[in-house]
C-alpha cells in the first residue's frame, strides 16, 4: 500500500505542467488638444499677384493685402471660456523687424508682414494675436482672420534694389491655451 501510494504521489509531484505566456500590451493617447486645427489650414500657401517692381521704388513700398485664415474645429467644451493665443513664427526680415523673411533675388529687399484679426494691426513675429489678448473660444470652431502684404525695406526704396524675380517665405504658428 505505501508503494501505491508512494507511486501516486510522485506521479502528483512530477506531473509535466505545460506553462504558456503570452504579451499583453497597453496602449494609450493622452492629449491636451482643445480645438483641432482644421485641415484647410493645416498647410496653406498665401500667394500674392503678379505686381511690377516699380510699386517697391517708391513710398510705401507696399504690396495690396491678402486674405487668409486660421480655422480650428472640433473644440473641446471644456475649452468654453478659455482664450486661445496665436503666435507666428519664422525667420525675421532684419530690415524689417517683425517681418517674415523672403528667399530669392530679393532677400534682404523685401519682407512679408501679417496684418492682426482686428483687419489693421501689425502682428509681429513671435507676438499673440489681437493685440496681444488672443481670442475667446466661445463656440466649437474659431476661425482667425488675417491678411498677409509684401514690404520693401527702407533701404530697399532708397536705392530701387528690389528686382524681378520668385520671392518665398515659410511661417509657422504656434497655438496656446489659456
């Protein structure tokens, strides 16, 4: 009886025991996204018209404005109430303090100035909007206002240097909640 039962619990202690593993993973999105940016104005090109050379000869030296827009949609209601500040950025005009920088022939001639939301302010570079305020997010889309005008450097319409030729720039913008 000991050897059956001797037998039956070293079959018990040495009982193959098959172990299987297998990952389990977790996987998660934090955001602190209050309002998306509307993918019209994720990447944008503001292009302006043909002009002559001449109109940056003279006093103001100053092309005609155009128009274009920020939109941001889907915004979160717990961003009702907050303010949103927009911020520009890009590589600056030293001619023109505030002013974007354009590559070509007439680098160092010419700058690209952005018109604030109130439709006349100078919005410099690496300042926020509406002077400075930003605006209230007070619905689940916003959309910003701006204008956009090509300008000679005072140098530039001193000595007549801005000559034909693509002119480009690059901007970015920056967006905080508050």
């Amino acid at each position: 009886m000991h050897g059956a039962l001797f037998s039956v619990l070293l079959s018990v202690v040495f009982l193959p025991v098959s172990v299987c593993a297998s990952e389990l993973g977790f996987k998660g999105n934090l955001l602190d996204r209050p309002c998306q940016i509307d993918p019209s104005s994720a990447v944008q090109d503001v292009t302006f018209m043909d002009t002559a050379t001449h109109l940056y000869h003279a006093w103001p030296g100053k092309s005609y404005e155009e128009k274009f827009q920020i939109k941001l949609a889907n915004c979160h209601a717990t961003t009702m109430g907050k303010v949103v500040r927009l911020t520009f950025k890009g590589a600056e005009e030293k001619g023109l303090p505030g002013y974007l920088q354009v590559s070509g022939v007439n680098s160092g001639k010419l700058g690209i100035g952005i018109i604030d939301t109130d439709g006349s302010s100078l919005l410099k570079l690496n300042q926020v909007h509406n002077g400075g305020q930003g605006s209230k997010v007070e619905k689940d889309s916003v959309t910003l206002n701006f204008k956009a005008f090509v300008q000679a450097t005072s140098e530039a319409i001193t000595n007549k240097a801005v000559q034909p030729g693509v002119y480009n720039s690059v901007a970015t913008f920056e967006l905080l909640y508050n």
